[in-house]
C-alpha cells in the first residue's frame, strides 16, 4: 500500500546512468533558478511602499529613486555571480567561494545563511502567495495557514519528482507570470500616457516633513527583498546542460534584465497610480484594479501572481539540496544529504526544506511582513561574503585583465555589506533571532564534523599489519516456550555455532518445571537455563546471566542475543506482539561486548 502510493505521488524509480536526461536547458533553469527572483517583483516595490507610509501619503514619490537605486544594486549583483559563474563552475555560490578563499568559517558562515534563506524562501513565498490568494478572495483569509502549509506540502511532492519534471511544470507558470506582469506595465503605462488612468500620486521632488535619511535607507533596504533568489543560479550551475557555465551566465542574465524592467515598471505604476499598501490586499492587486478593473483580466494577474509566488519556494527546493549535498560531502552535515533518491534528486534535503519551512508558516501565523526580513538578512550575508571571496581570488590569482572583475566585486561587497549593516540597525527588533540562530548552525556543522572526523580516525585501520580477529562465539536465545518460532531460531543459531544457550524466565514453580519437563521431552539440542525472577521481571534476571556469559567469555568469544520476533501479516497486528522483544533490545543497545540480531518469524494468519 505505501510503495503504491510512493509510486503514485512520485513516480518510478529511475537508473543512475539517467542522470544526464535531467540536465536542465536554459528555458527550464529560468523558470526554476528564477522564479524567486521575478516573483519578488509582487512584493519588492510594497516593502518599499509600507516604510515610506510611516511619514505619510506625500512621501511615496521616494519610491521611484528607491527603486532606482534597488535596480542598480541588481546590475552589480548580476555581474558580480556571473564571474562566479565562470569562476567556480562546479557551482556552491556563497559557500565554495568564501570556503576557497576567506576560510571556513566564512564558508560555514555563508553555507548556514544560505541554508536559513532557503527555508525562508519557502515559507516567504507561500505566505505571499496565500496573500495574493485572500485579497482576491478575502473570504479565505482566516485559512491563510492552511493553505500555506498544503502548497509546501505539494511542492515537496512535485520536487521529489525530479528537477526535470518540475521544471517542466513550472515553466508555464512562471512565463505567464512574465507574460502577465509585462501585459500589466505596458497597458498601465499606454492607460497613463492617454489620460485614461489621471495621476494620482504626489508631486515628485515635493517637500515632505517627517522625512530622514534614517527612513530612506530603511525603505532601500525593504526595497532590496526584491533581489532575493539572485545567487540561486551560481549555486545550481551542475544542474545545467553543457556546457554549464555558459548557460547558467545567460541564464542569470536574462533573469537581471527580466527582474530589471518588471520591478521598475510596478514601483512606476504605483507611484502614478497613488497606490497606498493595505493589509487586506496587495499592491500588485490594487494596481491590476485600477488598470483593467476586476474582471476576467484582474482575476488572471492574480492567479499567476499567486501561483508564481508559491512556486518561487521551487528555486529553494532546487538550490538547498545542493548546498546540502557540498555541506554533507565536507562532513559539516549527516551524510543522508548526499544520497539521491528515487528521481535521481537528493530527497531528505527535500524533505527538510519542506518540513522546516511548513514549521516556520505555522509559528509566524503566515505573515509576509515578518518573515521578509529575516528573509533578505538571511541572503545578503552570503552577497557580501561571495564578493569579498571573489576580490581575495582576484588579488591572489592576478589573472589577464583582472582589474575590472576585482572593481565590480568590490562595488557588490562594499554594497551588500552597507545594506546588511542597513538590515542590522533599522530591522534589529526583527532580525534579532537570526543572530542566535545562524551561530547555533554552525556550531552544529562543526559538531557534526568533529564527530566525523573523530569516527574517521576510530575506524581507520593500518592494512598492512590489521587483519579480522577471529573469535569463537555464544548465542543466547530468550524463550518463552516451546513453539515453532523458537524452533527456527535454535536451528538457524545453530547453523553459526554448535555453542548455542536458551534461557527461560520463570516467575513461578509450577510454570518451570512445566517448561523443563516440555524442554527435555522436544530435546532440540541445545541446553535450556532457566533463571527464577523473584519480582516478575524478564529483564534484570536475563540482564544478570547475560554479563555472567559474557564474563565467562571474556576475550574467548562473541556474545550474541538472538530474539525471536514476529513478522505479522497486518500492521495492527503488531501491537499485539513483540514488546519484549523489543524491550530487551532496548536493553541490550548500550551494551558494548553483547551483539543483538533478529531472527524473523513471518506469521500466516
């Protein structure tokens, strides 16, 4: 039942040599690289909005050099990844390039932010999403949780399908997302130009009281949400066809100039439009009204919109079992992230992601607003340590015309830098738990990698002079009668060893000489001990003789336990057996010198 069902849900087990077939082209990495990045277009220019409102109406003609100054951070993002691009085309963005060349503690620093951005993203974009959902259908906005949670439910399906089946269900999507936005702008624009739709908005330039520069690096901040997801292309580079690097640059550069214009062009029509933040409905929303009304072409923008904002958790769910996987293979994570699963992706990193992010939906009731800045704090860490990374290779390497790539690095780190410190004064009240957060995973990645690395050199043997110690060995059997269960036991232990013991736990005088008598009537060949249990106890008697065995054994022979167990044929059946079974292996697990093995008895009825 649950193989048919995994097999339903995810699909058929595919072979290791068709690894290459889900190489992705450059159509499909954008609609699963880039759906974070455009998706942030619904929500970029509203951050900017919601901070400029705290001075009043009259301030929001701020938004349009804002919005400027976000845009031109975007152009030295994107040139800064895409020589990283070509740099480390093996792909781990942040993490590979601060590990090479700061260290690793500023790669561990990087690979843990990115890891929490991740789980954000995820959660971001489904609660922006579920927001997009509820100003269309207000009714719905009490459920906001609940749908949240079901559509990281379905995402996490649709990943562990494989990255070349979710592509290919993304990609239409996500390109009506772009068709939609941009049929937005430019009918807004031409409703503009033509008098159709009258400037609403306050005179640019115009004095307004209440401002500081304070609020105004608080709102570029905001602002800079809009280029989370940026990095998840130079993170992602093995997942391309060849030759990866090349498509993953213009990948990434299709993405900026993608981003470029519909960013720009919704923080225009919202300036024009007069439009004003609401916590009922979004701006994007307010903006599809005043252009086409709330007809069939408004409910489109906000199903697409919608729809892009919660697949957007996909470039998470493509880039963190990645970063999973480098982390894993540096052994600073459990080494279940670098097994792929059935569809050839890595399914616990899967898994996780979509576990902790439904986590993180739960405990902040689904609110955008205050997951958007641990969000973006959570991304421009690993910005400004990939920059700093990449001017330190610069001045190392010296490569032919390194000067211009060491220029534009130092710009995007002198930038992301000044807006993560922009994060940390205006944002603390916050933020403030990342701070607490981010160094409990990393000392996790080096508890982990301690623990590693000191099993490493436990386990490691010389091969010249190390050869198996061959030992006799005694098997214990725990029985509680003379049944056939206990009969293939005896015949299997005695497959292994002739120095096989069974022991019997009896409470009264009557049931043990019953046992004996039983026992010397079968005469399976195998001596019987039978321990008296004063106090109705199986374990501590069989705990006793077990140490006195293995004392008598000591050096000479392998100790082993073998439990009898049955294998029901329903699962509620097990309920009704097994306990102690299960209880004296619980037992016996801490115990050093004493193996515990399984003989499995398939019951019929």
């Amino acid at each position: 039942m649950v193989t048919k069902l995994k097999r339903f849900l995810i699909g058929r087990p595919m072979k290791s040599t068709e690894l290459a077939e889900e190489k992705l082209t450059k159509l499909k990495a954008l609609a699963v690289l880039s759906s974070d990045a455009l998706s942030s277009v619904a929500y970029g220019t509203e951050q900017i909005l919601l901070v400029l409102m705290a001075v009043g109406f009259s301030a929001l003609w701020y938004s349009i050099p804002i919005s400027l100054a976000v845009l031109g951070l975007l152009l030295v993002l994107i040139l800064s990844y895409r020589q990283t691009i070509y740099a480390y085309p093996s792909g781990g963005g942040a993490y590979i390039v601060a590990k090479e060349n700061l260290g690793v503690p500023f790669g561990l620093v990087a690979g843990g932010s990115l890891l929490v951005d991740y789980i954000l993203t995820v959660a971001v974009s489904a609660s922006a999403g579920t927001d997009a959902i509820t100003s269309a259908f207000p009714s719905l906005h009490e459920d906001r949780v609940l749908i949240a949670v079901f559509m990281i439910a379905a995402l996490t399906i649709l990943n562990l399908r494989g990255i070349t089946e979710s592509a290919t269900i993304l990609a239409y999507p996500v390109y009506l997302f772009i068709f939609a936005i941009l049929v937005l702008i430019g009918a807004g624009v031409f409703q503009f130009a033509t008098g159709a739709v009258p400037f609403t908005g306050t005179t640019y330039g115009a004095a307004v009281n209440g401002i500081s520069l304070f609020l105004l690096v608080k709102a570029f901040s905001s602002g800079c949400s809009a280029l989370t997801g940026v990095e998840a292309v130079s993170n992602a580079i093995p997942n391309f066809k060849a030759p990866a690097e090349k498509n993953a640059a213009r990948t990434l550069m299709m993405m900026g100039a993608i981003l470029g214009v519909m960013f720009m062009g919704i923080s225009l029509l919202a300036y024009w439009y007069g439009i004003t933040p609401t916590a009922k409905e979004t701006v994007v929303s307010q903006i599809a009204a005043a252009t086409f009304g709330r007809g069939m072409m408004y409910y489109f923008i906000q199903a697409v919109t919608a729809l892009i904002l919660f697949l957007a958790a996909n470039t998470a769910f493509s880039a963190f079992p990645l970063l999973a996987f480098m982390l894993a293979k540096d052994k600073f994570m459990p080494h279940m992230f670098m097994m792929r699963g059935d569809r050839l992706g890595f399914s616990n990193g899967i898994i996780v992601l979509g576990v902790f992010s439904a986590i993180l939906i739960v405990i902040f009731h689904g609110d955008t607003e205050n997951l958007i800045p641990l969000y973006a704090i959570g991304v421009f860490i690993p910005f400004t340590l990939s920059q700093a990374g990449m001017m330190k290779r610069w001045i190392t390497l010296k490569p032919s015309g390194w000067a211009v790539p060491f220029l534009i690095n130092t710009v995007g780190m002198l930038t992301t830098l000044t807006i993560t410190l922009i994060f940390v004064v205006t944002k603390f009240s916050q933020i403030w738990m990342v701070f607490l957060f981010l160094p409990a995973v990393i000392l996790a990645f080096r508890k982990i990698n301690q623990h590693y690395r000191d099993i490493a050199d436990e386990l490691r043997i010389d091969i010249a002079t190390e050869k198996p110690v061959v030992k006799g060995s005694v098997i214990v059997i725990p029985v509680a009668g003379v049944t056939k269960v206990v009969s293939s036991t005896i015949g299997y232990a005695k497959s292994l060893t002739d120095n096989v013991v069974a022991v019997y736990v009896g409470f009264d005088e009557e049931s043990i000489k019953k046992m004996e008598a039983k026992w010397e009537q079968w005469n399976p060949g195998v001596r019987l001990i039978v321990l008296r249990s004063r106090y109705r106890s199986i374990i501590r008697p069989l705990m006793k003789f077990i140490e006195t065995v293995e004392w008598k054994t000591a050096d000479t022979d392998h100790v082993t336990v073998l439990i009898p167990q049955f294998i029901t044929k329903k699962w509620w059946h097990n309920f009704l057996h097994n306990q102690t079974s299960w209880l004296i292996r619980a037992y016996l697990y801490t115990r050093r010198d004493v193996t515990i093995a399984t003989f499995p008895y398939h019951l019929q009825k």
